[in-house]
C-alpha cells in the first residue's frame, strides 16, 4: 500500500505543473490588456509602461511562468489589480466558502442519490425503479441554476421562509455555524446537489443491478446468508466505482458554480472567478484558477488511495 500511494504522490508532480502551465497560458491567450481595470482612461505610455513592469507583463512569457510558479511555490499569488488586496488571502477566503457549500450539497446529493440507486438497483422493472430513475434524470437535466430561480421565488419571495441571497446577516460573508447563517445555506446547497444526485443515483442502479446479476450473489443466498449479509457484500463491490464517480462530482462541486453562487450571490469561488473575469484582474484570476485545480487533483489523489484501500485489487493491478 506505501508503495502505490509513493506511485500515486509522483505521478501528480507532472500534473501539478501541467496544470499550473495551463492556468497561467489559458488567461494570457485571453484578448485585451490586463491593465486595463487599473488604468486611468487618460494614462500615458509611460505609466501604463510601469505599470506593466511592476507586475512583470514586459517580460517573455517563459519568464513570467517560471517567476509566477517560483512564487506560488511560497505562496505569494501576487495582488488583485483591481483591489490590491494580497489574491492568497481573497481566493482563500473565496474557497473556504466554496467548500462549506460543496459539503453541504454532497451530504444531501449523495445520501439521496446512494438510496435512489440501490432502491433502483435491488428492485429493477419495478414502480419504485421508474420513480428512482426519473427523479434521476430530472435531476441531470434540469438547468440548476433555472431550479436556483425557481427555489427563490417560492421560498424566498412566495414563502418568505429562507434568504435570497448572501452568506450570512447583513451581507457577511464570513461564514459561521449558526442558524443565522446555515439558512443561507439551505437553497444553494440543494441546487448544488441536484445534479450529483441524479448522476449518483443513475451509477449505484447500474452497479447494484450488475452485481446481483453476478453468480457469487447466487452463491451467497444459496449458502443460507441473510440479504442484509448479502446487502454487505454488493456494497463492497459497488464501493470502488461508487466512490471514484462521487470523488469526480465533489470535485466540480469544489470547483465552484459560477451560475448557483451568482444566482444566490454566494461569495464562493465562482462569484470570484466571474468578478475576476470582468474586471479583467489577470492575477486573481490566475490564482483561483490555480487553487481549484489544485483542489481537483489533490482530490482525486485522495479517491485513488480510498479506492485502493477498499479493494485490494487496485494494488495489484
């Protein structure tokens, strides 16, 4: 097992710098000049020449890259243009909320989607199964954030029972354990999980139907075992899949909604990455790009060793 996860942490070296290539190239081949959100409309040449050379546009692009990955290293992302604020501190605080709501929405988006599923699975062709599989596919095509619209108008404007929009009282986004603010958190949190849990619960079905399909199901009822005996054992199986899949959808789920938390005016990551984007703030910009990346890798190093240490099989493979 110490072996295959030493394996697995140098694999994601070369990942980590693909990545980081791929953050820093993609919002340099964006049109228009970065410097643009801080420039005055009347800015002469030769500020907008200092201004360049204070955040190292003028240099070639290798340059850039490798002093920009040298300081991220140390964790220094650089300042926001438009702000000035260190970008470390603003995407931290930014994902930080992120997660709160990417947890909230898996809790719900898996609990359900793993009962759908085995209830679908375990009882195939029957009326349970077409309820299960279409509240699945409602899920997976339904625009979440026209279901976000939807949840607002009635709860928050029909209802007057949960807020709109924000993180806490009084637009606060820092964010506490408390009713004050976890009701903030009700409706994003279920938009969010609509999607993962269709796809969960249309990946647990086909599994659960495929195991049960399997001779060693037969076996295991022919040798007198109790079906909750038996429930233990198609678990198991389903565990690896069952988990990679969840792994996968936690993961978009922390790479932020630019749609939910804008609809909800969330101060995730998404609502940063939109703000970013059109102000044209190339440091923030890069930095949230980065840290989410990040996070996607790192969690799918995580499912990798779960999955190994819940099926043998992966090791030896």
């Amino acid at each position: 097992m110490l072996v295959y996860i030493a394996r697995r942490l140098v694999y994601v070296i070369p990942i980590v710098i693909s990545v980081a290539l791929v953050c820093f190239m993609l919002v340099h081949i964006t049109p228009g000049d970065p410097l643009v959100a801080v420039l005055p409309a009347d800015a002469s040449q030769e500020l907008a020449a200092q201004l360049r050379a204070a955040y190292g546009f003028d240099r070639p692009l290798p340059v850039q890259f490798g002093l920009w990955l040298w300081k991220a290293l140390h964790g220094d992302l650089g300042n926001s243009i438009a702000t000035g604020r260190p970008v470390l501190a603003e995407v931290l605080r930014a994902v930080s909320n992120t997660v709160t709501l990417a947890i909230a929405a898996a809790i719900i988006g898996f609990s359900f989607g793993l009962l759908f599923g085995l209830l679908a699975g375990y009882f195939r062709d029957t009326w349970i199964d077409k309820v299960s599989t279409s509240i699945a596919i409602a899920g997976v095509s339904v625009p979440h954030y026209w279901l976000g619209m939807v949840l607002v108008i009635i709860f928050s404007v029909q209802l007057n029972w949960l807020p709109a929009v924000g993180a806490g009282p009084g637009g606060s986004g820092q964010w506490a354990w408390d009713w004050a603010h976890l009701k903030y958190l009700v409706l994003p949190a279920i938009t969010t999980s609509v999607i993962p849990m269709g796809i969960v619960t249309r990946t647990v079905r086909a599994l659960t139907g495929d195991i049960l399909s399997q001779d060693f199901v037969e076996a295991l009822r022919a040798k007198g075992l109790r079906e909750t005996q038996v429930f233990r054992h198609v678990l198991k199986n389903a565990a690896p899949t069952a988990l990679a899949v969840m792994g996968l959808q936690l993961g978009y789920m922390l790479g932020g909604s630019i749609l939910i938390e804008t609809v909800f005016s969330w101060p995730g990551s998404g609502l940063l990455l939109n703000s970013a984007i059109f102000q044209r703030d190339l440091p923030l910009l890069q930095g949230t790009i980065l840290v989410l990346a990040l996070f996607f890798v790192f969690l799918n190093l995580v499912v990798d060793i779960a999955q190994a240490a819940i099926d043998p099989r992966i090791k030896r493979a």
